[in-house]
C-alpha cells in the first residue's frame, strides 16, 4: 500500500483530489470535516481501514494546510470515519468477518 500511495503522490493524485474537495467544500472547515469524514467511512466499507487512512490522509492535510488549518482534528476526524466505516462490511475490518466464522453465516447476512 505504502508503495501505489508513493506513486499516486508523484502522479499528482491527491492534489488533484484536494484540489476538487477545495471547489466542493468551498473552503468552509466544517463542511471540510463532513466531508472527508463521510468520504472515508464510504471508502473504508470496501478497502482495509489502514489502506483507506493512508490514501485519505495525504488528501486531508493538502487541503487543510492550504486552508491555514491545523491538520490534527481533520485527521482524528479521518481515522474514527475509517474505524466506523470499515464495521459496515466484513471487508473493511476483521472482527465482522471473526464474528460470522464460528456461526458459518455468509457476508450476505451481514
């Protein structure tokens, strides 16, 4: 993860994503906060909650160090979306998938 991270980072990904959650947020810190939190807990339904932290967090303190924010808050806000957002799926985070194990339910009855 750490190295498709380091080639999105030279590609230009992340300040291109920042730079279109700057037009969509319009610069407010709140809407900001909302939104990467409501992005993140999104991606963490379907990638690994560390996979999601290190593709959102790049994105975030572009963003907000552009804005003159401090980058703490916004990547708390990040890391907690990622923790709840990963519990949706059984793919986002193992203690779902350990739960329905020894029950032999499907990830279709999650």
């Amino acid at each position: 993860m750490m190295n498709i991270g380091n080639i999105l980072s030279r590609s230009g990904f992340f300040d291109l994503v920042a730079r279109r959650a700057m037009l969509l947020t319009r610069g407010e810190p709140v809407r900001e906060l909302w939104i990467f939190s409501l992005l993140t807990a999104a991606f963490s339904a379907f990638l690994d909650n560390v996979a999601t932290v290190l593709f959102m967090a790049p994105v975030v303190v572009t963003v907000v160090t552009r804005l003159g924010l401090r980058p703490m808050p916004y990547l708390i806000a990040v890391i907690l979306a990622s923790n709840t957002g990963g519990t949706a799926t059984m793919v986002g985070d193992p203690p779902p998938s350990s739960a329905l194990s020894p029950a032999k339910d499907s990830a279709s009855s999650w």
